[in-house]
C-alpha cells in the first residue's frame, strides 16, 4: 500500500474517531448500523457531463449499505448522520488485491446535487454531481454495481 494512501488514511481514521465519538449516534455507529440515507443514495460524478461515461475515475454509486468507487467497493459498516446534509460512514473497500477499512464523510448541497466529499484532506473537498437515475456507466472500471 502507498504511503500516500496510508497517511490519507490516517488522517481520515481520526476524523471519522472524533466524529463519531461526538455523536450522539456514536453507539449506533459502534453496532454497526448500516444505512445511508436515502438523500444520499445515487451515482455521482465527477461533473454533470461525466454521467454515463466509463472514463470518469471520480464516479461513485452509494446503495443504502454498499458503496463502489472507480477501482474498489465493498459494504458499508457504519453510518452517522450530522443534520440533513451530512454523514460519516465507514466501508471495508476491497481494490487491486487488497481490503482495508476507508472512514469517509460527505456533504451534500443546499440543492442536493452535489455530493462534497471532505475526506481526502482537512481543507480540500472533491465535489461530484448527483446523475440522472438513468445514467449508465457502472463504476469500478468494469465492474458491476452491487
């Protein structure tokens, strides 16, 4: 594993630790309670016109209990949700021969049509679009969606 993604991940484990020991559902999260809900639940992209390409490396598909990036997916864990317009989760993600545990908080817009992910780094966001229900490029390079 690299050790960008291992100091990403390290950043985000800490996050997802004080998120949760904050929280009010913090002993939900700790059973495993597992569902995203519904206003999060779709396929993402990178930008509106990235829907339905098979070439978009931020597509992302979130169901109420998997969740399936470009190259890894896999169940999510936990999930704890802050207010209407975000949420911490927790999914074990297997990718390119490994399985790791990947804490992750999201953010949606005002709207509802962008999903801002602030995992990556404190200060940096990586924002997708909400694509139509129709829109068919299955992510995880090749893969098909769970």
């Amino acid at each position: 594993m690299s050790g960008g993604r291992s100091a990403q991940r390290a950043v985000a484990t800490a996050l997802i630790a004080a998120a949760v020991s904050l929280s009010p559902l913090a002993a939900l999260a700790a059973h495993g309670t597992a569902s995203v809900p519904e206003r999060f639940v779709g396929h993402w992209a990178g930008s509106p016109d990235a829907c339905g390409s098979d070439t978009d490396d931020l597509v992302l598909r979130i169901a109420p209990g998997h969740i399936t990036y470009w190259e890894s997916d896999g169940p999510i864990h936990a999930v704890v949700a802050r207010a209407d317009d975000e949420i911490a989760l927790i999914a074990e993600l297997s990718g390119e021969g490994e399985t790791w545990l990947s804490p992750v908080r999201f953010r949606l817009s005002a709207d509802g049509r962008r999903l801002i992910d602030e995992t990556p780094l404190p200060g940096r966001e990586v924002v997708r679009y909400r694509c139509p229900a129709a829109a068919g490029a299955s992510p995880g390079h090749g893969r098909s969606p769970r």
